[in-house]
C-alpha cells in the first residue's frame, strides 16, 4: 500500500519538475532573445512618413516620388 502512494506523488514531483524547469528555460529564451535578435516582430511606432523617409534615403524612391507620397500622407 505504502509504496503505491509513494509512487503516485513522485509521478506528480516529476510533472512539477517538468513544469518548473521548462517556465524558467522559457523565461531566459523571452528575456534573451529581445537582446540578441533587435526588433524584428516587434511592433514599432515609426509613422508612414518615417518609413517613407527611410526608403527614399536607402534609394528605393526618387525624390519626385517621395514628394508626391509625403504629399498625399499629410492630406
């Protein structure tokens, strides 16, 4: 009898075990990954006009069509 009962509440420490450990390997993987991997999926508060600006000087815009789009954005 005694040894039915031990083996049931080892069966739940090692539930709990698992449990505690694979938290705490999440928390350092969400901690660390904010420092090693920059924004990427992350929502930024850049406007449409700074994006614009970022592809006009990166030279995917000429300035006719950026003065146009910057036109129709502060409409």
């Amino acid at each position: 009898m005694w040894s039915g009962d031990f083996a049931w509440h080892s069966g739940w420490m090692g539930l709990w075990g698992l449990l505690f450990w694979g938290v705490f390997i999440a928390a350092i993987v969400y901690a660390l990954r904010g420092r090693c991997c920059g924004s990427h999926g992350r929502h930024t508060d850049k406007t449409a006009l700074d994006i614009l600006k970022e592809r006009y000087a990166r030279g995917e815009i000429d300035q006719a069509e950026f003065e146009q789009k910057r036109r129709e954005l502060e409409r």
